[in-house]
C-alpha cells in the first residue's frame, strides 16, 4: 500500500478552515475506506469526494442546498443587484 504523508511543511494546517475541512476528509473518506493500494485510487476518490462536498451535500444553514448551488445563487443575485443599480 502507499504510505501515509507525516509532517506539516507545506501543508494547510495554519488555517483553522482548512484545518476542518482536511479533518472531514480524513474522517469520511480517507480513514473509512482505506487501507489504500494505489495514489491513483486515492486521487479518484478525492475528486469524487470533492464534488459530493460542493455539489451534492445539503446545508441547514442555507436551506438545504448544497454549497456550489449558494454560491451560484449569490452571485447571480450580486449580478443583478449591479444590473439594477446602474
């Protein structure tokens, strides 16, 4: 199997954000379904998991949609409130 990476040189681990998201990666994905055999298999979970994440995954904060769906809510709101104002 490959090896995990040690150390935080590089890494994301000075924002607390960042932080949280990694600590749900690793909780869902990494440590659920591994032990992992190739890195190819763990990037095509990760992109698998990346899109669940931002595409698919409902929010009660924001009305149960899933984030990319907020995102693009805002900014055609932003758009037509500069569309309005000009």
């Amino acid at each position: 199997g490959i090896e995990p990476s040690v150390g935080s040189r590089g890494d994301s681990y000075d924002n607390a954000l960042a932080e949280t998201i990694n600590g749900l990666y690793k909780a869902e994905l990494i440590h659920r379904r591994g032990p992992w055999k190739t890195k190819a298999s763990v990037e095509l979970a990760t992109l698998e998991w990346v899109s669940w994440f931002n595409h698919h995954r409902l929010l009660e904060p924001i009305g149960y949609i899933p984030p990319a769906e907020a995102e693009e809510n805002y900014y055609r709101q932003l758009s037509e409130k500069v569309t309005v104002e000009i």
